[in-house]
C-alpha cells in the first residue's frame, strides 16, 4: 500500500472476526516491522511476546475489561528490558519507553498493511498484566495491541479527526 494512503486510511479498529486466524506468515511480517524499528543507538531493547494460546490470552484479557477486548484473537505486548536501553549520560534519561513506543507503531502500521485490524492499549492493570505474561526482572510494559481481521463486511468509521497542520506545527 502507498505510505501516505496507509497513514491516512489507518484507525483503530476493535472489532474482530473471532474465528479467523492470522496466518503465521502474516504475523511474522508484522512483528518483524517491530524489530525492524529504529531505536536510541541501535540497542533494540525489546521482546513482543504474542499471545496466542487460550489459556494466556484469558489471562491477559482479565487485564483490560472492555467487552471489545474480550474478543481479539491475538494480544501483541511489547515488553522492554531497561538495562538493555541507552541512558542520556547526562541527566540519565532513559530511552526506553521512547523505543518501544516506536517498535509498537511500526507493528500497528504493518498490521494495517497486512489488512488486520488492531487496537493500542495502555488501560491496563499493570500487575495483572506482568504476572500473565511472566514479565522478567529489568523487564517493563507500556502498551499491547488487540489484532485480528475485521468482519466480513465491516466499514472503517473514516472520520479521522485531528488537529489541522497549521495548528501542530510552529515554524522558528
Ligand atoms: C499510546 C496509546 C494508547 C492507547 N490506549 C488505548 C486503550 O487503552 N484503549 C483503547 O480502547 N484505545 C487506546 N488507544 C487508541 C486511541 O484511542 C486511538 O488511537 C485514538 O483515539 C485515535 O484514533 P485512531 O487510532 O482510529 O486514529 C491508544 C492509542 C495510543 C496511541
């Protein structure tokens, strides 16, 4: 798909066929444009851990109960390890929450290339969450996306509504 259609046809979809499967192929491609994403010097400080199995997708599902929810065939979270990201020296920022915010963007617009629909979310209970997922020492959490494919017949709402350019941009 062209980049620019892509970034204007994408929206947030939370409705999905509960029956249909992501072929294997297709979520490799997505997660593949996760690792893919630039990060601060290079260090690539994360896992997505796809959650796919029924066992672990009830337990990530209690995390975040909006009916929606309940209903996506696979959960996305994107989990990164704090030692791993790079630190401004000298103020000690870490880069880390900076990083993964892009891995996962790079993840929802593959998905919309690949026709699947997908929902960010970051309401989550965060214990409940790191405990379903068996999150690691060093390991943190700032989002997970809901994917699966639209149904048959469904219409994106195409109503996007932002702010206009003039108002976002401040030439100096
Ligand atoms: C950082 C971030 C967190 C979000 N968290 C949630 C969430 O917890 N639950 C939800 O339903 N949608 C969530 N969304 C989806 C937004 O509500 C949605 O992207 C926004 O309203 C713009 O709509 P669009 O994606 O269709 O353009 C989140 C989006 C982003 C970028």
């Amino acid at each position: 798909m062209e980049f620019y259609q892509l970034i204007e046809g994408r929206e947030t979809i939370r409705v999905y066929d509960t029956d249909r499967k992501i072929p294997d192929e297709v979520l490799n491609n997505i997660l593949n444009a996760g690792r893919l994403a630039p990060s601060a010097s290079n260090r690539q400080p994360w896992t997505f851990v796809l959650v796919a199995s029924k066992e672990k997708l009830s337990a990530v599902k209690a995390t975040y109960q909006r009916e929606w929810f309940q209903k996506a065939p696979y959960i996305v979270v994107v989990v990164g390890d704090k030692t791993k990201s790079w630190v401004r020296p000298k103020d000690g920022y870490n880069s880390i929450e900076t990083d993964l915010a892009i891995a996962m963007d790079h993840i929802i617009l593959a998905a919309e290339n690949e026709g699947v629909g997908a929902c960010w979310v970051i309401a989550f209970d965060y214990e409940m969450l790191a405990d379903a997922i068996g999150l690691k020492k060093n390991e943190v959490i700032y989002s997970m996306a809901a994917m699966g494919y639209p149904p048959e017949g469904f219409q994106k709402k195409g109503n996007k509504k932002r702010r206009l350019l003039e108002e976002v941009v401040r030439k100096i």
